[in-house]
C-alpha cells in the first residue's frame, strides 16, 4: 500500500480496536482450549504499540513495534 510505503500510519482501525478483537479471539481460544500462540505474540506487540503512543494509530503501527523490537530506529 501506498500509505504503509509512505510511512502513514493514519488510521482506518486502531491498535485499541485491534487489541479489542484480539482479546475476543484469545477469550474464544481459551474457552475452547484451543492454543494460539500467534495471536497471543500480536496482542503482546499491539501493547507495545500502544506503549509507544500508538494506540489511536492504525494497527499497522504493529510494523513500528517490531522495528523497535530488532532495535532499528522508527
């Protein structure tokens, strides 16, 4: 996408939104006994999206927290 090439984190569903879903999905998971370690790694990285500001920017701001994560400047 242009915008994510262009850096333009603006948001068309936000960190907050997406950790919203993601605790729904984690919930079903548990409930069913069903293991979901990926998803439970992009909740772990959308709180640090959210950490760092980002919490009302589009969750692609997941790419930031990754960069900061390998310790490469956003």
């Amino acid at each position: 996408s242009a915008q994510l090439s262009e850096r333009d984190f603006s948001a068309t569903f936000t960190v907050n939104q997406m950790i919203k879903d993601l605790d729904l999905i984690l919930g079903a998971g548990s409930e069913h006994q069903v293991p979901l370690p990926q998803t439970a790694l992009t909740r772990q990285l959308m709180d640090a999206a959210r950490a760092h500001g980002d919490a009302e920017a589009d969750y692609a701001a997941i790419i930031k927290a990754t960069e900061r994560s390998a310790g490469l400047s956003t």
